[in-house]
C-alpha cells in the first residue's frame, strides 16, 4: 500500500456482492492517492473473492483482499479488517459499504475532513435531508431510523443523530485498537457498540470527549436493492440493542469507578 504519512485505509466488508460492486466508484475512490482499500470477502459464496483479485491486479499496491473461509457477518468482517488496516501502519482508517450507498466523492469528503481538522478522531458520516442535499430513503425506514438513532443518542449520552450510517473514519489510536480486540454483540448494530467504546474507553484506555467526535452530513445517499437485513434481522437488532444498553451501562460504570 502508499506510504503516504496521510495515507487512508478504508475497508469494504463484501458478503456476496459479485453483482453489486461499483467499479466506477472504486476507480473514483483510488482518484485519491492517499486512498488505499481493504475488501473482507466475508465467506462469499458467489464470485466475489475473484472479483475483488481482479481489482486487486488492476491496482496493484491500492488494493488489498482479506478473504474470510466463512460467513462471520459484517460486524466482525469491519472487525478484522480494521484491524488490518490499524497493523498496516496507515493514520487513518475508516469502513464504507460496499453498495456504495455513500457515494465516493462524499466518501472521499469525509476522509479529508478527518485529515484537516486535526482535534477530531471520529467522522461520521449522516443521513440529513436538508436544501442542498439528495437522500434517497424509503419513509418506513427513515422512520424506523429515527427510532434507532433516537435510542442509540439516550443510551450513549451523545446527541449523534446517524449511528448506522454506512460511512466511518478514525484517526489510529491505541484506543481505536483496543476498541476493536474484542468481538461486538451485535451483527450489525456494531456502531453503536465501536461509538461507545471509544467515548467511555476500554481496557484501561481513557475515552475520548465528546468534542472529537464530528459528524458530517451526506450531499447523497440511496438505498440500494439487495440488502442482506432482513424482517428477522430486524427484529434481531431490537434484542441486540437491548444487550447493548446493559453493556454501555457497564462501560459507564467503570469509568466513573
């Protein structure tokens, strides 16, 4: 990968995505020369790992493959991945979805910002319909997004509004590390979980204040077919963000012993 000091990894956790990977908005994204990628190939069973060993030929030294032997779910591919991106050495890493639901100029957007503005360790990325801006979203899910974002703001104690944004960067840290060395309880509500971690601290490594985190709002977004949650899944997250609760309680709780 570059040795650029403000080199970026971001990691693309694929499940299947033969099909769905966008090869423009990939080129878009290695536009950027301090952009490197890291595809998790989280046990496909389609074409997918062939797929993302093609891309690797064609930019070579930009593109990394990290294939797992078996469907472990996105949670502990961005997991794994992350990691990997932390050991390589890059200052900064991040995730993005592989449906590119977040396009890459606003992908690359956030990136940078993280770069320029020095105090803040955390970007996020948020879905905001205001003038200026195109989310596409059904209203059954935004609706049910802002039940979740709403849950997810009480039980962090942080008035983030987007927590599942699919659009996240980090600046590397001994604390993002240890954030990651153990598995999440959730599947796919992580975010929540990976948000707590760093703001309440882990295994003896001090959170971080509220002021470095940022989010940024999206200039695009849209749901995209295909998506791997489905009605039990859901149903699922509500019990994981229960266990959830329980275990940023925990997290609180040691802080302030």
């Amino acid at each position: 990968m570059n040795e650029f000091s403000d080199k970026i990894v971001a990691v693309i956790p694929c499940y299947n995505e033969e099909a769905r990977l966008d090869h423009q908005q990939i080129s878009l994204l290695l536009d950027e020369p301090r952009m490197n990628l890291l595809f998790v190939d989280d046990g496909s069973t389609d074409q997918t790992g062939k797929v993302i060993k093609n891309l690797a030929q064609r930019y070579p030294n930009r593109i990394e493959f990290l294939p797992l032997k078996i469907n472990v779910g996105k949670a502990e591919a961005v997991r794994v991945g992350m990691l990997q991106a932390i050991k390589s050495g890059a200052p900064f890493v991040g995730y993005v979805d592989a449906d590119f639901a977040t396009p890459a100029r606003d992908v690359l957007r956030i990136s940078t910002e993280l770069i320029e503005q020095t105090n803040i360790r955390v970007i996020l990325g948020c879905r905001v319909q205001c003038l200026g801006s195109e989310i596409h979203r059904s209203i059954s899910r935004h609706y049910l997004g802002r039940i979740f974002a709403t849950w997810s703001s009480i039980i962090l104690r942080m008035g983030v509004y987007d927590t599942q944004c699919g659009a996240k960067f980090f600046a590397a840290s001994d604390l993002l590390r240890e954030s990651l060395m153990q598995p999440f309880l959730s599947r796919w509500a992580f975010d929540v979980e990976l948000i707590a971690r760093l703001k309440y601290g882990v295994d003896g490594q001090p959170g971080y204040g509220k002021e470095k985190f940022l989010e940024l709002p999206l200039n695009y977004w849209e749901d995209k077919s295909g998506s791997k949650l489905k009605m039990a899944d859901k149903i699922k997250v509500v019990i994981e963000m229960m266990r959830i609760t329980a275990y940023i309680w925990q997290l609180r709780k040691k802080m302030v012993e």
